[in-house]
C-alpha cells in the first residue's frame, strides 16, 4: 500500500504561520476575505495590503484603549452619550462640549465641577475621562475621600513622594465627590503636593458639592487650601450647576412626586 505524501506548505500557509508568529493576528483573521474582496474588486497590491494594516491598528488601537479604561479604574461606564443635556437648566451646556475638545488635557488646564449631589458632576467627570482615554491619553479616577485615604497611608511607610510623582504622571488626573469628611491636618498639604506637582503640566478635574469656601474646613487647613484653590483656578475651567436639580430624586428612575417625602430640598442628598 502506498503512503500519501504530505502536500508540500503553500505561500498561503507560510504567510498564515509568519503572521501567527508576528502575533498579527487580526490580519490573520481578515486574510481569507481580503484574498477574495481583493480578487473581485481586483485590487492593486498596495490597496490590499492596506486594508489589512488598517484592521491590524485598528485591533492594537482597541485593545490600548481597553488596557488604558481599565487602568483609568473608573467606578461605572458613563458618557456624553447618555448625558441628559436639558434636565440642568443651570448647567452651562456650551462650555461642557467646549471642552469635549480636550484641549484642556493638552494645555495642562484644570476644571472644576461644582453643583449640588446629584447634579451630574461625577457623570461628566468620568466622561471626560473616557474620551481622553479614546483618544490615547492616561487617565486615573480617583473617588476624593480614597484619593485622600491614600496620600494619609503614605505617610506611615514614608512612600508619599513616590505616590505623588506617580500621580504626577497621568495625562488627566480625576479626583470626583470632594465633600464634608473627617478632616486631618495633613489632608490639604497631600492634596496641596498632588496638584503642585500637576500644575501648569498636566490636566486635573476635580468635582465638588462644596463651594471652593468650603474645601478649608473639610481638608482641615483653610490658608493651605486656599493656595490649593489658587492653583486650580489659575488657567482652569469652572463648571458652576448652579441651582441644580438632583437626578436621583427627580430624575427619570426617581420615585413618583407623590412618593416622596414633603421635606425633600433639590440637592440636600447625596
């Protein structure tokens, strides 16, 4: 009985197992249908070969942009898609999609966001966030009161300088919800390092129910926040929701009126 000899490797197949090796593997996938659009279109080869370098930076570009909304550790997916633009009255819509621009991320200019809990500070926070990352940028979200818990934990292992100029780093640095906590007096020097070691460099969104009058009290020294303030104001963008509805409490998914408790104040609640 005579043995089959095995068919000799194609080019096709010494091309599948090159791209298998170079880890192109969105290549590898899209080749069989490039092949044949390209034999029916009849293709040049420099078009061909387009097209399928393109599905390859399209696959890494995707998977970075994975890598980075990951690292970013934002605590829920929110974006300007599903931002209500007309519940806020007060909020000053022009300015927020200014800003969807990001030049403020290349310019190292802060913004504020303050307004009332619920107002959806936290939501355009994040949104930004997540077009910054799109568009190639590092970002890092941070909750306030972790942000801070944080900084204070370094001063035990004395590895706050190090903590400090990593978080220098990052492209956009997001530090959502500063509100009234239990102050301790090194929590506005922390903060005070952070945004020194940020400034005029990199971009800082920092979103507050308090007034920026108020931000001493809670960090515990009112002249050092004061050049905290100082520095943040400087070149920055103020989004002010002023006399903000809570969408909590009257938003889409809140109780029916008739529902809710008669001593119920817009914003009172977090």
């Amino acid at each position: 009985m005579t043995r089959r000899k095995d068919r000799p490797p194609t080019t096709l197949d010494e091309l599948r197992r090159n791209l298998e090796r170079l880890k192109l593997y969105a290549i590898l996938q899209s080749l069989d249908e490039a092949l044949d659009r390209a034999q029916t279109a009849q293709q040049g080869y420099a078009t061909f070969l387009a097209g399928l370098v393109e599905k390859q930076l399209l696959a890494v570009s995707d998977a970075s942009a994975e890598r980075r909304i990951k690292a970013a550790k934002f605590p829920e997916a929110k974006t300007f898609d599903t931002f209500d633009w007309t519940f806020q009255k007060g909020l000053n819509v022009q300015l927020v999609k200014d800003l969807m621009d990001l030049d403020f991320i290349r310019q190292g200019r802060p913004v504020l966001l303050l307004g009332k809990p619920g107002t959806g500070k936290s939501h355009l926070s994040i949104a930004y966030g997540y077009l910054a990352v799109l568009a190639g940028y590092n970002v890092r979200y941070f909750a306030a009161s972790k942000l801070l818990a944080e900084l204070y934990a370094s001063l035990a292992d004395s590895t706050t300088d190090r903590l400090v100029a990593r978080l220098a780093r990052f492209h956009l640095l997001i530090i959502d919800d500063l509100r009234d906590l239990p102050p301790k007096p090194a929590y506005a020097s922390l903060l005070y390092d952070v945004v020194d070691a940020r400034y005029g460099r990199r971009s800082t969104i920092v979103s507050s129910n308090l007034s920026v009058k108020q931000w001493g009290q809670a960090l515990g020294n009112p002249t050092l926040t004061a050049s905290l303030v100082d520095r943040l104001m400087e070149r920055g963008h103020v989004i002010n929701i002023k006399r903000g509805r809570s969408y909590r409490t009257h938003g889409p998914d809140a109780p029916p009126e008739d529902d809710r408790p008669t001593d119920l104040v817009d914003g009172d609640r977090s």
